[in-house]
C-alpha cells in the first residue's frame, strides 16, 4: 500500500463519483470532494464521518467557469500537496445536432471538457512526483452514438485533451489515466428497462480505477476501457 493520498474527487455524491469515493477515502488521509448540492455534500461527510479520513466538501457548479476560477482559488489555498485528481463530473444531454437546444454543445463542452482543462491548469503544480491524474472519459470518447452527436463530440475532445496532458506532464513524474466506461448504472437510466447485466455496476467501474492507481510509479495504465459483456447500448 502506498502512503496515504490527498484525493480530490468531482461529482463525487452520485454514480460513479460516489462509487470513486466508497473506494479511495478508507486509504486518503485527505479526501476533497465537489458537487454541486449542498445538502448532497453534507451528507456524503456525515456517511464518511467514521472512516479515519479528513472529508473537505467543495460546493460548486462547474458548468459555470467563474465558479470553477474560484474553486480553484479555494483549493490551492486549502490543498499544499495533491496526489491523486479524478474529473469525474459530466454530463450528457441527448438530441440530434439540427434540433437539439443551441445551448447543449456549450453545456456538455463547459462541464465535461472546460472545466477539467481548468482544474488541471489551476491544480498541477500541487501535485508532486507520482501524483496520478485521472480522467473519467467515455467509450463515447472513440465513437459516434446515434442520438448523442453533442456529447460524442465533447467526448472526443476530452480525448485529446487527456492525451495532451499525458505528454505535458509526463517529465513531470505525473501519471495521466482515461478511463472510458461503456453504460453505467446510474439515475440517468432509472425508468429504462433493461436487463441488470446490460449496465456496468459503478463500483466496476471504481474498482478498475482503484487497480490503475495501485501500480507502480514506473507503470501507468493510460487506457482503460470497460464495458458490459455484451458490449455497448447502441
């Protein structure tokens, strides 16, 4: 086991964010976590209350960028080393790109592309040597999804984004993960019916995460796809 991290977790109160934070707080000595729910937060640090881990809550909207400049503020006061970052906070909104509402690119690009690029500009210099980044990215981010064109586009531009810093932060002894889950239980795909095994549980998805952070400084998994057996919902 390696030392005790600093872990700073995004959408950390809901699906895999939750399950990102079940996994990394019983081996944190500092867990951050970031929602945008209050009440969400506070109760994510009362169910955490037991564990021997210090749980700080970060509420913020990172669809909005001058809500993002400030958490950034906030966090390179409160954070004096960081050794392991999660983006997991996105969204998707489905629609076809001549009809969908003008404003869904420019959500889904805020959120799950923008906001990331700031956090990691704002936030690297805080990492030391063999600090670990990890991106929550998508299978969406290698291919178009019929009726999600927005969202495969933010996905593939995250893509490149994750691989950009992957080569600007490599001399600097941080490892850089994307991790690309297929479908994923979470409230989103409440209602829809399909079989249980036709969706990844979302501690799979943390647990794989868990694996890529536990290796060795001197390997990195750069890539992780996972997906149900039966492979993606088209």
């Amino acid at each position: 086991m390696k030392n005790r991290p600093t872990v700073l977790i995004t959408g950390a109160t809901k699906g895999i964010g939750r399950a990102l934070v079940d996994r990394f707080a019983p081996a944190a000595s500092d867990l951050h976590v970031v929602a945008r729910n209050v009440q969400d937060l506070r109760m994510l640090k009362e169910e955490l209350s037991a564990l021997d881990c210090t749980v700080h809550v970060h509420p913020c909207d990172l669809s909005d960028p001058s809500a993002v400049k400030q958490l950034i503020v906030d966090l390179q006061k409160e954070i004096s080393h960081l050794d392991v970052l999660i983006n997991n906070a996105g969204v998707y909104l489905p629609g076809l790109l001549l009809t969908e509402s003008a404003d869904n690119l420019n959500y889904m690009m805020q959120l799950n592309v923008l906001s990331q690029y700031d956090l990691v500009r704002g936030l690297h210099a805080l990492m030391p040597r063999g600090a670990h980044l990890i991106h929550m990215a998508s299978v969406a981010s290698r291919k178009r999804f019929d009726g999600k064109p927005s969202y495969s586009i933010t996905k593939h531009a995250q893509g490149i984004m994750i691989d950009a810093f992957r080569h600007e932060l490599r001399p600097l002894g941080i490892r850089v993960t994307s991790v690309m889950p297929g479908p994923t239980w979470s409230h989103s795909w409440e209602g829809v019916e399909f079989p249980e095994n036709r969706l990844l549980a979302a501690e799979h998805v943390a647990n794989a995460v868990w694996h890529a952070w536990e290796l060795p400084p001197e390997a990195v998994m750069e890539e992780l796809v996972i997906r149900p057996f039966d492979g993606d919902i088209e």
